[in-house]
C-alpha cells in the first residue's frame, strides 16, 4: 500500500546490511573509521529512513482519520491488524482495546469457505465479562476487505443488533407496576433473563422514565400513579 516507501526501504536495508558486513570483518573502531564514506553513507541512511518514517505516519494517520477508533491503538497494533485484515482471528486480540465494552467477537469456522472467498464470518460479540449477544446480521469478511472496512460494518452491526434489542426490550417489559406479586416477580425474571444485562438495564430505565413521565401527566391521579411506579421499581430492585 506503499509502494514507493517499500522500496526505498528495501534498498536502504539492504545497503545497510553491506555496511555491517564491511564493519564486520573490521573488529576493531579505529580500522572501521577508515570505511570510505562510512559516515555520509550511514547519515544518508539516516535521513532516507527518517523520509519513510514519515510517509508510513501519515499512512497511520490517514488509517485513523478513516475509522475514528484506530486513534485508541499505538502504531505497532495498527500495523498489525492492517497486515493482518484476511485474517479475522488475529484481528480480535485488538478488539478490546477499541471498544470499551466488547473484549471480542465469536468466529463462525462453518462458515469459511473457498468458492465464496470468505475467510471469516461473525455471528456474536463478547463482553469482557463473557456474555455472548448474537448480532442481529453476521457478518461475512472476505479476502478482498481491508480490515478498517469489515470493521467499521462489524461496528455498525453491534449498533443495530443492541438497538434492535432495547426496542424489543421496552416492548416487552410488561411489569412497570407489578413486581410486588410473586407473579410479577416471575415475570420480570422471565423478562429479564430474555435479554443481554445491559439491554435488560436500559431498558427499566427507560420504562421507569415513561413511567414517571405518564403519572406527572395524570391530574386526577398523579399520587397514586407516582406510588405505583415507585411500587415496581423497588420491586425490580429486589429482584435484582
């Protein structure tokens, strides 16, 4: 992707490689002084190095500006995972360190297949404390997708998947002001175990919210509307 910068960097590799071996065979300081040009060729050297230096931190730069989460890796894992993008598996050991809730993805190994030129497909990310959520649409990576390109999709997918889920979460909850009976209690275990826990969090908060927000609307009954919301959220609390 720098063909240019590759170059140069060969030729200058391996005419300091020749340098070495002449200093080799000269053990001690004063004899590998006499090297003709020694000096000039290692500053020259030097400052062609410090030229690719350059043009491969703007290539980095450039990575970062493209997907705004590479700025939380250093140069080393950014190289690392550009060299590595036909690679899924050795992608993910980065992953941790760009999404603060997620510590990896789960590889569907069925799904790699050579007619269809996919070498990875994701099916579910991992939190760091280990509970698996299913993406709503896996995600194939094929050999001909840069790694900030699948990324950026397997980003849009956790988007979708956990907004999908709060949706679906919200719907369900049915039990603002029922936790006080075993029943309602049951339900809302029931209610909660269907859901990730941070999905299953939000999503009394937001109920609680609208709860709040409809009894501050009842003018005949605000009271009494109040109590029961307060009712089912210590409720919740119980329970969890």
């Amino acid at each position: 992707q720098l063909p240019s910068e590759w170059s140069r960097f060969k030729s200058v590799d391996g005419e300091f490689v020749n340098v070495m071996r002449r200093i080799s065979s000269r053990p001690y300081a004063m004899e590998a002084l006499n090297i003709e040009n020694l000096q000039k060729t290692l500053e020259r050297l030097g400052n062609l190095m410090g030229v690719i230096q350059r043009a491969l931190g703007e290539y980095l730069e450039k990575q970062r500006s493209d997907f705004s989460r590479f700025y939380f890796l250093g140069d080393d894992d950014l190289l690392e995972i550009i060299g590595n993008s036909n690679e899924p598996g050795k992608v993910l050991s980065h992953v941790g360190k760009m999404f603060a809730g997620i510590a990896s993805a789960r590889i569907d190994n069925n799904a790699i297949t050579s007619e269809d030129d996919i070498v990875g497909r994701f099916d579910a990310m991992i939190s760091k404390d280990g509970e698996l959520v299913l993406l709503d649409n896996a995600l194939n990576v094929t050999s001909k997708m840069s790694a900030k390109v699948w990324l950026k999709e397997l980003e849009n997918g956790m988007h979708t998947t956990l907004a999908k889920l709060l949706q679906n979460a919200v719907a369900d909850d049915t039990s603002s002001g029922a936790t006080a009976t075993e029943e309602g209690k049951a339900n809302f275990v029931g209610w909660a175990k269907k859901f990730p826990a941070q999905v299953m969090i939000l999503a009394t908060l937001v109920n609680w919210s609208m709860g709040v927000d409809a009894a501050l609307k009842n003018d005949s009954g605000c009271e009494s509307a109040l109590a029961e919301v307060l009712s089912g959220i210590e409720g919740k609390l119980e329970i969890m």
